[in-house]
C-alpha cells in the first residue's frame, strides 16, 4: 500500500487513477470529467496526485471506470477490472458448490482492504491538513469495522477522527467519538489507546470549558506509569488551571512538569521537554501580567522550538513574544515581530495562528493611533478565527476590536464586540479575559454617563483580580474605576484609584498601562503641582514611545490615541499655548518625529505644529 503522505504515494495514486479512465474507455479527461461531474482541470490535479479526491469521489471514479475501490489504493497487479454488468464493491459468486463461502471469505477480504486503505488515505489527509476530509473518512472506517466485528479497528479509527474534529473545532463531536473510543479501548484493555483517549479528551474538554472533567482524565493520566504520558498530562494540568484564572496553581504545576521530565530524561531537559515548559511559563507569565518575563520565556522557547523541530510551538512561541513586548512597552520591536510572525503563518496556511496574529496586530495599531487600521486587523482576525472554529483567537479578535472601537469612540460597535468577547470567554471557561471584556463594558458605561454600573464592575474585576494575583487586570480595573468615581463626581475617591493603578502598573513593569494610568491621574486631579508634574511625566514616556517608533522607521500617528492627545492638550494648556481645532486635527495625523517637537519640555509656551520645527535660535 502507498503512503499518500509522500508525493511519490500521491503520484503513483493518480497513475491508477488515470489508468482506470484509460481502459474503461474514455476518449479524453474532458469525457471523464463531464461523467465525474467535476472540471478536467480537477482530474489533472487527481491524476498528478498534487490533489488527493475524497472518498465519495474516489467512489464514483470506482464505479466509472468498473473497478474495485482497493485497486486505488493497494499495490498489485493493475489488473483489477469488474465485469460492467456487476457492482465493482460487490464480488460476484463462484459456479461451484463452495461459492457461497468463497464469497463471504472475498467479500471480507475486500473489505478489510478498503477498511486498510481508508485508514492510510485518513493519515495522508493530515500531511498537509484537510481535517474535514479526514474526519470524514475515519467516520467511515467506524462503520466498516462495525461491519467486520472489529472494535479495536473502530476504536482507533474513532480516536484519529476525534482529533481531527478537534483540530476543526468540533469539539461536542470531538468528545462523543473520543469516549467510544476510550470505551472500547478499556473493553479491550488497550492501555496505550486509552491513555492516548484520555490526552485529547483533555484538550477537547478544556476547549469547551468543562474543567472539572478535563481535570478528571488528566488526574487519571498523572497517575500512569508512562513518564511521557505523566509529563504531558501534568502541562495539561497546568494549562488548564491558567485558563482557568488559577494562576498560581498553574506555575506549581509547570515546576512539578519540568522535574517530571527531568528525571525521565536523566536529569537533564531535552529541547523537546523544555519548549513546551517554556511555552507554558510564558503564557501563565502573561495571565500574571509579567511581560517582560514572558518575553524572556517566550524567546527561549521558540529557540527550543527551532533546535526540537517543532515549527508549530515555535510559531506559536513568537506570537507570546511579540505580544509580551507590546505590552511591556517596548512597541518599536513588538511590531517587528509581530509582523513577522502574521507572515510565516500565512506561508504555513495556519489560520488559527494567522487570526491570533492579527488580533495581537489589532492592539498593536490601536497603541500607535492606526485606529482604522486596528479595526481592519481585527475584523479579518475575527471573521478567520469564526471562520475555521478557533474559540481562543475569536476570543482575542472580538477584546481587541472593541478596544480599538473604544478608543475610536464608537460606543455602540465596542458594547456589542465586549459582549461576543464576553461570551466567547465564558463558553471556555476563561475567567481572566472574561474580566478584559467587562472592563471594556464599564467603560462604555462611564462614556455614556452610566458611572454606577461602571463602579459595580470595575469594583468586581479588582477583586477578581487581585484573588488572582493578576496585577496588569488590577491596574487596569482600578484605572476604569478612577474614570467611574470621576464620572460620579467623586474626585477624591478618582485620585486614590488612579494613584494606586499607577503605582501596580509601574511595580509591575508594565508598559502602555502605566501612561494610561497617568492620564487617568491626570484627569482627576485638580490644577495644580502634582497635575502639571504628572503631565510632565507622561509627556516623557509619550516620547519615550514616539523615540522607538522613530528608531524602527515605523509609521504612526500616536495622538489619534485619546489618552495621547488628552496629555499633550493639557501639558499645551498648562504651558499657556492656545491650541484651537485647527492645530488638533493637524495634530492628530502628526508622525513619530513630529510628536517629539510639538512641545518641547524646555521651552516654555512654545508649540510648534506637525511637518516642522522651529529654528534653532542660535
């Protein structure tokens, strides 16, 4: 039988195929492909193998040129034609008085073959993925082994099918073929297929937000005497738990993974071993809001990715990395990364990976002022992540969109993609980003003169927060917060909050959500010496952000950001520089190396608008 996972498999597939056409008697492919129903461009692509048909038209093809669908599949002898009067999936009977025995012996035979050439055409789908395809075709081995009396054949079938339908993001009929699976093979006491059962019911589980089940199988996975197994059900444990906002289980579970592997491997990791740990070190690292920890994970791990053969991880890897950066702070090199990663995952057709990119991309333009080009981002990462059923990416797609429509002030369309944010990060059960959406919520409320329902969730998402030790989530709570007490016309109390969101970002090393905590500080205080010191404060990291982008030749316009523009408008007022809505719309589309002149700090009233600067006086 040919591997169809190789071109050689593929190529010799198409020979038959176009043999069979030959000899049935088809004067063209165009004749052929007029009786398939299909274009001949298509039946080219079949005959050169560079397209694998799918089951139901590799029936059809059978039927058309009068042979056995295992010819297509098996090695042999090309002569394998059926009679045109009969069924080419039935074999005919013998004249002697032991046909009716030979029948049942051939038919079974044929159907084993076609059962074996199902499995192996199963595995080619996955080389390069056509999970649809695969799903599809394993559910027909199911019933074919149903047929034969086989339960092992079906059980593995069931459980390769489950993993494509996991990889489609089918996850209810992931789980129902996943259990039958894992019945029959604890019926048949098939340890190894039912711990393999057990390691994607984990995953499928998690991914539709049933924890304690999830936790169940993995608990029973920890207990197994297969280091491996033990190893990859304890990342699971922790994964969970992250998701699960249990972010200080989570770590204790990825330090009890990394001896794990450790003593399986002698006492030292492989790179195999290590990418994973690091993998998941920086994704707790950035539920915890430790970004720049998360950048240092994040990089060795796409090292490991790289010297361990693990494209995937390592795709997935850089994304963190990027990601970490930008909020960090450090937005000149998160671009560069971010960017690159959108790409090679558009040259590995990963579009799970692809819409996780472009929402990280979304962020990215919504920090610089690009705030169409955010929403732009943003609407291709969700309708992808909708698109090919990826619950996570369509969870980062929909919070960062309503950000960027935040800040664009488009209150309506930010409201609607908080609540399918919402949404989608209940349906996983992911507790932290749950939060994100709500905070995006309450500032719509605060926008729309609503302060007291801002209050309740602001108040709720502290707390939440802080069980969590999630200090990024904190300081942005207590930052919407300031914003509802101000709105409710409770100063005092806006101060406080605003101070101690300040203080949590800057002890947590944060980056943008330091500024925007000092912008909300700004707000709340009254004119005065400490507002016109944290107006000068904020000018600094404004161009601090605006030197980066300029050193990474990347273009920006950093003051369609409202917390931007509000800063540099009030440090230009407390200068005593009149700026009227002229200069404000010439400001909003000021570069990078105009933001850094518009007000000098050490020249007093001066201002000088976008696209020059004032001579030097000497």
């Amino acid at each position: 039988m040919w591997d169809f996972s190789t071109p050689e498999g593929r190529l010799e597939h198409g020979r038959r195929i176009q043999a069979a056409i030959e000899s049935a008697g088809y004067g063209s492919v165009r004749a052929f492909a007029e009786a398939l129903g299909c274009s001949r461009a298509l039946v080219y692509r079949y005959i050169k193998g560079t397209t694998l048909p799918p089951l139901d038209v590799m029936q059809r093809i059978a039927r058309l040129t009068h042979r056995r669908l295992p010819y297509f599949y098996v090695e042999g002898p090309d002569e394998d034609a059926e009679d045109s009067e009969g069924d080419p999936e039935i074999p005919r009977t013998s004249p002697d008085g032991d046909g009716p025995r030979r029948l049942f012996g051939r038919a079974r035979t044929d159907l084993q073959q076609r059962v074996e050439s199902l499995m192996r055409l199963g595995a080619a789908l996955a080389a390069p993925p056509d999970h649809a395809r695969a799903a599809a075709t394993y559910a027909e081995v199911v019933e074919l082994a149903e047929s034969l009396g086989e339960p092992l054949l079906g059980a593995r079938a069931r459980l390769r099918g489950g993993n494509s339908l996991i990889q489609l993001g089918s996850f209810p009929e992931a789980i129902e073929q996943l259990e039958g699976a894992l019945a029959a093979f604890e019926a048949l006491r098939e340890r190894a297929g039912a711990r393999a059962c057990r390691q994607s019911l984990v995953s499928a589980l998690q991914s539709t937000g049933q924890f304690t089940l999830a936790l169940e199988h993995a608990g029973k996975l920890v207990t197994s005497d297969d280091a491996g197994t033990r190893w990859a059900a304890i990342l699971s444990l922790a994964a969970i738990y992250e998701q699960m906002g249990r972010i200080r289980e989570a770590w204790a579970q990825l330090a009890r993974a990394e001896q794990e592997a450790a003593a399986a491997e002698g006492g030292e990791i492989g790179a195999f071993a290590r990418t994973y740990v690091l993998a998941n070190r920086a994704n707790v690292a950035m539920a915890w809001g430790r970004y720049r920890a998360a950048a240092r994970y994040a990089r060795r791990a796409a090292e490991c990715a790289r010297e361990a053969g693990l494209p995937d991880q390592g795709l997935e890897a850089d994304l963190t990395y990027g990601l970490s950066l930008l909020r960090a702070g450090e937005v000149g090199s998160a671009h560069v990364h971010l960017d690159r990663t959108l790409r090679m995952a558009e040259l590995s057709a990963d579009q799970s990976r692809q819409a996780a990119a472009l929402a990280c991309l979304c962020e990215w333009y919504a920090a610089v002022g690009r705030l169409e080009e955010a929403r732009e981002a943003g609407r291709e990462g969700l309708e992808m992540a909708t698109r090919v059923r990826s619950a996570m990416p369509e969870l980062f797609s929909a919070l960062a969109l309503s950000r960027s429509c935040l800040m664009s002030h488009l209150l309506s369309d930010a409201e609607e993609l908080a609540k399918r944010a919402l949404h989608a990060a209940n349906g996983v059960g992911a507790s932290l980003y749950a939060c994100w959406a709500r905070l995006v919520q309450a500032e719509v409320a605060c926008l729309r003169e609503a302060p007291h329902r801002a209050l309740h969730i602001a108040e709720e998402t502290v707390q939440q927060a802080e069980e969590a030790g999630a200090r990024h989530l904190s300081a942005e709570a207590r930052r919407v917060l300031s914003a509802a007490f101000l709105a409710d016309g409770r100063r005092q109390e806006a101060i406080a909050a605003a101070r101690r969101a300040l203080s949590e970002a800057q002890n947590a090393g944060l980056g943008l959500p330091v500024l925007a905590a000092r912008a909300a500080l700004c707000r709340a205080l009254p004119p005065g010496a400490q507002r016109e010191a944290e107006l000068a404060a904020a000018h600094d990291e404004v161009l601090e952000m605006a030197s980066q982008l300029e050193r990474h030749h990347i273009r920006a316009t950093l003051l369609r950001s409202p917390d931007l523009m509000y800063i540099l408008t009030e440090l230009a007022s407390s200068l005593g520089v009149d700026v009227d809505d002229r200069t404000l719309l010439r400001w909003r589309d000021a570069a990078p190396t105009d933001v850094l002149g518009l007000i000098p700090r050490d020249s007093g009233a001066s201002c000088t608008p976008p696209g020059g600067r004032e001579p030097n006086a000497d």
